[in-house]
C-alpha cells in the first residue's frame, strides 16, 4: 500500500513540475519576445524573466533533489538551485540598475 501511494506521489509531482515547465517556459518566452520587439519601453520585463527563470530552475533543483533520495545524483539538484539563485541575484540587479539607473 505505501509503495502504491508514493508511486502515486511521484507522479502527481511529476505532473505539477511539468505543468509549471510549461506555463512558465511559455510566459518567458512571450515575455522574452516582446521585450526584444521594444526593448526601450518594455526594460522592466527583463527583470521579470530573469526571476521565471530562476524560479524555474530553483523548482527544478528542489524536484531533483528530492527525487534522488540518499543517491549520489544530488549534484545535478544542487547545480540547478545554485543556477536559480544567481538568477534570482540577476533579477534583483538588474531591477535595481534599471529603477535607479
């Protein structure tokens, strides 16, 4: 029985990180293109991508870092947090350096 449900577990959480790799790959791409289209106007959106994508890869690295368990797998988890949270730091720098700048 506790197999069934942590096989289940797995696979809701599988699913849900999926779904935000979807709807956020999308939001930042769209976001992506119409900051290029005008970049001038739409500066604040560069923030904003840069914290989806930081957001993304910080989901991700928590996912595979809880999916490994006690394996030794865990670096490719570790990597993605430590890439998310310089995303973070890029998101706050830029924003900073374009509210102050």
């Amino acid at each position: 029985m506790y197999l069934q449900e942590r096989g289940k577990n797995l696979r809701n959480a599988s699913m849900m990180v999926d779904l935000v790799h979807i709807v956020v790959g999308i939001l930042i791409v769209v976001l992506a293109v119409i900051s290029f289209l005008n970049p001038e106007d739409n500066m604040l959106m560069f923030p904003v991508i840069f914290f989806l994508a930081g957001a993304l890869n910080f989901i991700n690295g928590i996912y595979r870092i809880r999916l490994s368990g006690r394996e030794k797998r865990k670096a490719a988890g570790i990597a993605s947090v430590i890439a998310g949270c310089l995303l973070f730091a890029l998101a706050v720098i830029s924003a900073v350096s374009i509210w102050w700048g």
